[in-house]
C-alpha cells in the first residue's frame, strides 16, 4: 500500500479491518485519536509495538517514557520530526508484511 492510499482511508470512521494493530495505532493517531492509537499499542510487547509506543509518547510530549520505549524497540530517539518518523514508521510496516 502507498502513503497516498494509507492517507485516503482516513475519511473513514474506522481504520480498515486488514490493516496490522500497528497501522491502526498509526491510523488512529493521524486522526487525532491518540488515546485509542495507544490503547492498541501499549499492553503489546514485541519490538515493533514498542518502536510504536514510543513514537506516540514523544507526540505525546512524554520524553522519559518515550525513551524507555525507544530503549525496548532497539532504537534511539530520533532526532527527526514527528512527522517524519511517522512516515518512516508506515513504510517499515507497511514493508515488513504486517498488513
């Protein structure tokens, strides 16, 4: 799937069904819903869903436990904007057959 057809499902009300929990937390959170992106994310334990969490945690402003995140996803804190590590985190999931 492109960004561009990732982007045309946000008219939607609900992400669609075959779509990964991780684009969901993505999807939800591009709508501002970034209570129910977390809610997705946070009770998972693998290293996508903490790369994930800890995107969501520095959107949310919340750097300590965004870097704990970061430190269980086997990544550092991107230096990067949030913007463009939301992308960066579509097309690693997107491209890693979590869809």
């Amino acid at each position: 799937m492109t960004l561009d057809a990732f982007k045309d499902t946000f008219v939607l009300e609900h992400p669609p069904k075959e779509f990964s929990v991780h684009l969901q937390a993505l999807w939800y959170d591009a709508k501002g819903e970034w209570t129910l992106a977390h809610g997705l994310i946070d009770h998972l334990n693998d290293a996508t869903s903490a790369h994930v969490h800890a995107y969501l945690h520095r959107k949310e402003g919340d750097l300590w436990n965004a870097k704990y995140w970061y430190n269980r996803a086997g990544q550092a804190l991107p230096k990067k904007s949030l913007e463009a590590e939301w992308e960066d985190l579509f097309y690693l999931l997107n491209h890693t057959s979590l869809t």
